[in-house]
C-alpha cells in the first residue's frame, strides 16, 4: 500500500489506527504545524510531511516531528521523537522537544484536530 501524505485540521482517532495498521503497525509519524494549527500524516519519513507542509505554506519554524499512538489513552500517546526537531539554531539539540511550552502546544493542537 503507497503511502499518501495528507495535511489535516480534523481527523479521528479511528482513522488513525487504520493508517497505523496499514503503516507502522501502532504508530502514525505526524508533523504538526504549531502556527496553523494543522498535522500532516501518512508519510514514512517526518521529512516527508514537513516537506509538504512548507510547500504549503508552513513556516520551517513552526513544524515538530511526533509519534501517534492511537490506541494508547490521551495522556500517554504522542511521543516527541524526530530527527527533523534537531534545532540547535531554535534552542532544540535532541531529537526530542525540549521546551516545555512548544510540547503543550504541540498537545494541544494534536488534541484539538484529533476527534475522540
């Protein structure tokens, strides 16, 4: 199955899990997009959603690699983990997301596309 990158602003958590299962087995890779308050998912790499994203606008600052595990409950399902959050020049040396802020934004805005 070709993979197909999409950019959301709502999604369900059941759609998630299908595009988990016929990917990553459990996980979705998303680039969320904290300035448009928007995700692009189904891709193999996080590159590949971020590359999506500014060409559509996005702004290189603005977009965060994570980990989507649907089927785990809401406080433990979005792991911060991608070579593309690897910003020295933002403040950010790993591949995780350090600033505290940036991670709530990210919560909330994944919160908010995702629908329970």
């Amino acid at each position: 199955m070709e993979n197909k990158i999409e950019i959301v602003k709502s999604i369900t958590r059941e759609t998630l899990r299908e595009i988990a299962k016929n990917q990553f087995g459990d996980m979705v890779k998303a680039v969320v997009d904290v300035g448009r308050t928007l995700m692009a998912i189904g891709g193999e790499l996080h590159a590949d959603e971020e590359a999506l994203l500014l060409e559509d606008g996005s702004r290189q600052a603005d977009l965060w690699g994570i980990n989507v595990y649907p089927a785990k409950p809401s406080d433990d399902w979005i792991v911060f983990d991608s070579v593309i959050n690897v910003r020295p020049s933002q403040g950010n040396r790993s591949r995780g997301i350090e600033d505290t802020a940036v991670r709530a934004r990210i919560m909330e805005v994944v919160g908010n596309i995702v629908q329970r």
